[in-house]
C-alpha cells in the first residue's frame, strides 16, 4: 500500500508567472516520456520480477515518480496560478485552459491525453527493465529540452533536479538488468 | 508558514532525500555495510525530525497523532508552500 508524506521531495521555486511554459511543462506531467508514465510503467511491472532486487527497484523507483509527478503539478499550478486571463490569451496554455483551466492535466505538450499505450509490461525481466533504461534516458533528454525552452530560474533548478534522477534510475536499472541476468543464466546450470 | 516550522520542513525534506538515495542504492547493493549504516543513520535522523515536526505543527502522515480538530488537513499543504523563505 501507498500512504502520502505531507511534503514535496524537492522544495520547488517558481520565479514568474509564465503560462506558455507551464503548457511545455505538462509534457512531463501526461506525455509519454513523463513521470505518470514512470511510475504506472514500473509500478506494473513489479508481479513478474524474478529477483527481490528487481522488485524492490521497481517499486522504490515506482513510487519516486509519483513524487516526481507531484513536482511537475507544483511547477504547472505555480506557472498559472496567478495569471490572468489576458495573459493566458494567445499562449499555448489557452488551449489547455479551455478545457482545464488552471488545473494540471495528464496530457502532453501538444494536448495529446495520457494513455497506457505509452508504456507497457511483458512478463520478461529482460525486456522491462531494458524498456525501463531507455525510459530514463528519453525522460533526461526531454528535461535537457524544456531547461533549453525555460527562461525562469526557479523551474530550472527543479529540472535540473529532476533530470538528474533520471541519471541515478538509469544506473540502478542498469544493475538491475545485470542481477537479473545473472540470476537467469545461474538457473540454467542447475 | 513559518520560518521555524519550514526550517525543520526543510531539514527533514532534505534527509527524507538521503534515506530515498540510500534506499535505491541498497536495492541493487544489499550488502554493502557502510550503505546500510549511512541509511541508518538518516532513518534515525528522519525518525527523530518527524517526531518533532508532528509534536510541534501536526501530523505529516494520516497515521501520525493528531491533536482535536484533526490536524492533517492543515495548510499549507505542500504544492502550496513558499519555500523560499527559508533562510537555512
């Protein structure tokens, strides 16, 4: 089971109110390469896990993201909270606003709604974990992408958190993938 | 909020962040003693801060105790908190 702490994992700052950047920033929050991804993605793939190394990387990785998600929400409601409505008018947030106003939604940049087809579990160690890897690596490139496409300071210093994590999940993933590999290959002998 | 209670929000957010650290390293690195005595060393840090922020301002989680009229609805609430006001 799950049960909530009263705080964010990193003490998020937001310098300005920006709504066109906040509409980028949702790409983290619903798209494909996002933290709800991450964590609904490895969150499934814990039942056919063959070692308790891989099921507990899974589901404390699992659970950072949705801490990770929460931060992305943070940063999207900090964006827009005070904006008025002449300055969401015109930006790419207007679209998001006539649907969710000011509401953070899984969607991505471009509007598109979150969907499982986005990630997946196969009942091979193997493959989920190496899906897991390039997962990582595609979250850190998006977040190199939105601290290019970011002017406030505050957000980028989240980002930079927030990529970072990627790095680390990668790398556990990575031994992950090697102790499961090895578990496999020493079952084969006996 | 202030400034003492976002002090020991910050703390404990910040050895919250080593135990997480510690946890993943541990995941993939069971036996490594000196990982598993520096975790231990943050879990009973955290334990010992969340003590004190739930005596002093309320309960983090709903299973902590709580004072009448129940407390854990209190804001600010976390996506809500200014937290540059700190000066630590």
């Amino acid at each position: 089971m799950w049960i909530y702490e009263k705080k964010l994992e990193y003490p998020v700052r937001v310098d300005t109110c920006d709504p066109a950047l906040a509409a980028l920033i949702l790409e983290q929050f619903g798209g494909p390469d996002g933290e709800l991804s991450a964590g609904i993605r490895y969150l499934s793939q814990r039942w056919t896990m063959p070692t308790d190394q891989a099921k507990g990387i899974l589901t404390d990785i699992g659970t950072e993201e949705l801490a990770h998600w929460e931060i992305i929400g943070t940063l999207v409601w900090r964006l827009v909270k005070d904006a008025p409505i002449d300055k969401i008018k015109g930006t790419p947030f207007a679209a998001h606003f006539a649907n969710h106003g000011r509401s953070p939604f899984p969607h991505d940049a471009a509007g598109v709604p979150w969907t499982a087809a986005f990630i997946n579990s196969k009942d091979d160690p193997v493959t989920d974990l190496t899906e897991d890897m390039a997962a990582e690596q595609k979250a850190r490139t998006t977040y190199e992408h939105l601290i290019k496409l970011s002017d406030d300071p505050g957000v980028i210093d989240t980002l930079r958190f927030l990529r970072e994590r990627e790095v680390v999940h990668f790398q556990r993933f990575g031994e992950t993938l090697r102790i499961v590999e090895d578990f496999q290959n020493t079952k084969k002998f006996y | 909020m202030h400034n003492e209670q976002l002090a020991i929000l910050k703390e404990l957010m910040e050895v919250g962040f080593c135990t997480i650290e510690m946890a993943l390293f541990l995941d993939t690195h069971p036996s490594d003693e000196r990982g598993v005595g520096l975790h231990n060393s943050y879990a009973a840090r955290y334990k010992e801060l969340s003590e004190t922020y739930n005596m002093k301002y309320g309960p983090l989680t709903s299973n902590d105790l709580s004072k009448c009229p129940w407390e854990f609805i209190n804001g600010p609430w976390p996506w809500e908190i200014e937290y540059i006001n700190c000066c630590i």
